[in-house]
C-alpha cells in the first residue's frame, strides 16, 4: 500500500523526503525551508489520501538534507511530518519533527498592539504548551494559540 | 544585583530584588532629598502623555540631583516624521545614563531594552506593564500593614484588562497572600492568572459583591470600572453603582484596612472617603516618588 502511494512522486536518489505533510500546510512549509529560492530538485504532491490526516502532502528535495533546526521550523504546521533520509535511493534514516522551546522569527504576534507588529523586529515566543500549541510574545507578553497563528 | 539592569517587567526582579527596593524607597522617604546622581544624565521619554507618571519620575530624578532630557508630547519629536523607536532609542541611550519611557505600544521597553546601551525603565508599555506601579503599590502595603507576609487582599472593578492589578497579583504571590477578587461578569479575573495561583497554591475567591468580603480585608485595591470596557450597555448600567465604594461601607472593616487605587479615580471611589483614615490612595501616590528614587538609584548603582 505505501509502495503504491510512494509510486505518485517520483523516487530520488539522494535527499529527503517529508511526508505527513497536512495539505493546506504544503506552501508554508515550502517557505519556512526556504525552499522556493533553492535550485535543488523539487517534487511535491498534493491532497494525497492519508487515514490519519484526511489529506496529505509530500516533498521530495533532491540531493539536500536538514539539520534538526531547520527541520523543527516545520514543527508549527506539520507536527506529524515524518523525514526520510535517502542515499543510493534507500532510506539510511527516519526522523519526526519537534516543537522546540523558543520560536524565534517565522510567526507574527496576534497582537494588534504589539511593537513587533509596528516596526521591523524578529519575534521571539517561549513555547507555554506544545499540545495545544500556545506561544507567549517576548515583547507583548500575550500568548498566540494555534487559532490565531500566522506564519510569514 | 539591580545594578545595571533594566526593569521592563515586574518578574524581572527577583523576590530579593522587590524587598531591597522598598527598604530603599523607606529609607528616601525619611531623607529625600540625597543628591546621589549630580553627575548623571537620565532621558524621560513619554511617547504617549501621562502628566501623573512623568511628573512622580522626574521628581524622583530631581531629588537624587541628576538631569533631566526628553518629551512628554510625541508630536515634538521626529518620532512623527517615521523615525523608528529603535533608532531613538539607539541614539538616546549614546547620551544619557538611564532611559525612562511610556509607549503606547505592547512590547515597547522590552524591545527598547534589546537596543539600548544603558538600562531602560518602563513606565507603561500599552495594556502591558507598568513594574514601577507594583512596586509602589508593595511599598505602600508594606508600610501600612508593617509586613506583605499572609495578607488577605480584596481586589476590585475591573480586574479583566486592569494591569496593575494582575502584576500586583503576581508580585504579590512570593508573600503567601489571600486574594478575593470582585468583579462584574464581563470583568473578571482572566483564567492565565487563576491558573497561576492554583499553580503556587495560593487561596483566592471570586465575587460580584465587595460587601461581602470588606470585613476579611487588610488590603482594598480599588480600580476604575470603565464603560468602554463593557459589550453590553445594559450590563455597564446594571453593575455600574455596585463597583462605588462610600464611606459608610467602612464601617465593621479592619482597623488595619487601607484602601488603595493606582488614580486617577473617576467615580468609584465616593469624595466622602476620602477623609477616612483608611482611604491611603493619595498617600500612595506619594509614595511613587520615593519608589522610584529606590529604582533610579539601585539601577545606577549608588545605593
Ligand atoms: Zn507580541
């Protein structure tokens, strides 16, 4: 079965794939890894049949790999992303993602009043809860739920 | 150690640190006027005006002898013409010793803090924090009841979006309190708080009615009832009178009562209170000016 859906993206040789992607989530996690401005080879599919998520995304990111940073950027819109490390088209590692303990630069402020929101200034949140995700400005000192996240 | 620090947010300063500065701000009372600070330059910068506020700190830095720079009307600065609170405070912080500033915006004095190469203190970022306040606040229940350990405080108005009261609350939580909070619905303690507390253990009450806890009080802290505060217009009107405190409620209160309000008071507070002995609010306001000497002069290290 997971051969057959695997067949919908074409394999690569060497990168990574990420998949357990939630659908409606795919472009923000392309933009959190920077993907849009990279010149590796990109697959991605869309709104593939997934039991757990309804609708599922995948990326393929050729001849790339991610360090545990990088990939925990992710963590806010695909809490259930699994990673696959290829070499010589064989998967030589696995890995899921976490919500680290600050979240520095990529979610605004839900605070209308908040300076960060007023001039140019990377936020900065300490993550409260994880599950369900509650994030607490640096600056304003207000908490960001999930219902109210916006990623830039 | 305050030396050096800023002072954004009322937990910035340790348990420790709290009672160091109200021992200092008793010890300004009884002499204030201790030149300490001839030689320093301290910028008062009100982004927004607050003539109450403005005047207790620059009083406060006068009576240690420092200098004064800076605004109380936004409009007279390029911060009109776009400059970036970043880039005054930047270039502020390359002429004075220690900056003191209001902002409108939440988030303000942390931010300013990260930019600034001498220590900020905050006196009011937004709806957000207004530490100075708190600790004047302590001071005064220090003074007045001798101690701040075990004390039964009754909170009262408007304890949704009142922001004196939630850092008092917290600040007040290192000392073993009782709190009894009375509120209309649409006012009421948020649940972060009273989280917070069940988290430390710390006893509280919910309440519509003060009368029913004025007997249990040593503190009263009143605040103001706001009527843009409400949704329900119907509602403001219903609650409105049950929030005013006259003077003959007082009566069967604790002899060591003393009510205190962060002012200024619209109407919550009757004028016929305010020759009671337990009415402390304007004493505690006085108070302010000798709280921030005991800020001002820790920070800058000469006391
Ligand atoms: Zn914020």
């Amino acid at each position: 079965m997971e051969q057959h859906k695997e067949l919908k993206v074409s394999a690569i040789k060497n990168g990574t794939v990420i998949d357990h992607i939630p659908s409606q989530n795919l472009f923000k996690v392309i933009s959190l890894l920077g993907l849009e401005n990279s010149g590796n080879q990109i697959t991605f599919g869309m709104n593939l049949e997934s039991g757990k998520l309804g609708k599922k995304a995948i990326i393929k990111v050729a001849d790339r790999e991610f360090s545990d940073d990088e990939i925990n950027k992710i963590a806010l819109v695909a809490p259930q992303a699994k990673l696959n490390t290829i070499r010589d088209y064989e998967v030589v590692e696995k890995r899921t993602v976490s919500i680290p303990d600050e979240v520095k630069g990529y979610v605004r402020c839900f605070n209308p009043k908040c300076i960060t929101n007023h001039e140019k200034i990377v936020t900065r949140f300490f993550v409260v809860s994880k599950q369900p995700l509650e994030l607490k400005c640096r600056y304003c000192e207000k908490v960001t739920t999930e219902q109210h996240l916006v990623i830039e | 150690m305050i030396k050096g620090k800023s002072l954004v947010s009322i937990d910035d300063f340790s348990k420790e640190e709290i009672l160091r500065i109200i021992e200092l701000a008793a010890d300004f009372e009884a002499n204030p006027n201790q030149p300490l600070l001839r030689d320093k330059v301290i910028a008062s910068l009100f982004f927004e005006p607050s003539t109450r506020t403005r005047l207790s700190f620059e009083t406060a830095i006068n009576r240690l002898g420092a200098r004064v720079i800076g605004f109380s009307d936004v409009n007279a600065t390029s911060t009109t013409k776009g400059e970036t609170l970043k880039d005054t405070i930047i270039m502020v912080s390359n002429y004075a010793d220690l900056i003191v500033m209001r902002h409108p915006l939440e988030g303000a004095a942390r931010y300013a803090s990260e930019q600034s190469r001498v220590p900020i203190v905050n006196a009011g970022d937004g709806a957000n924090q207004h530490p100075s306040q708190t600790l004047l606040d302590m001071f005064s229940i220090k003074k007045t009841q001798g101690h701040l350990d075990n004390l039964e405080i009754a909170m009262v108005g408007d304890l949704k979006y009142g922001r004196t009261v939630h850092s008092l609350l917290m600040a007040m939580s290192y000392f073993n309190p009782k709190f009894y909070f009375v509120a209309p619905d649409e006012l009421k303690m948020p649940q972060e708080y009273k989280t917070f507390l069940d988290e430390k253990g710390i006893y509280y009450e919910e309440h519509r009615d003060m009368q029913e806890v004025l007997g249990k009080a040593d503190i009263l802290y009143m605040t103001r009832v706001q009527k843009e505060r409400f949704s329900d217009l119907i509602e403001y009107e219903r609650v409105k009178n049950t929030y005013v405190l006259h003077n003959a409620m007082l009566e069967g209160t604790k002899d060591n009562m003393r009510i205190l309000h962060p002012l200024p008071r619209v109407n919550e507070i009757s004028t016929d209170v305010d020759s009671n002995p337990k009415a402390y609010y304007f004493k505690q306001a006085e108070n302010g000016v000798y709280t921030r000497m005991a800020i001002i002069a820790s920070i800058l290290g000469v006391k």
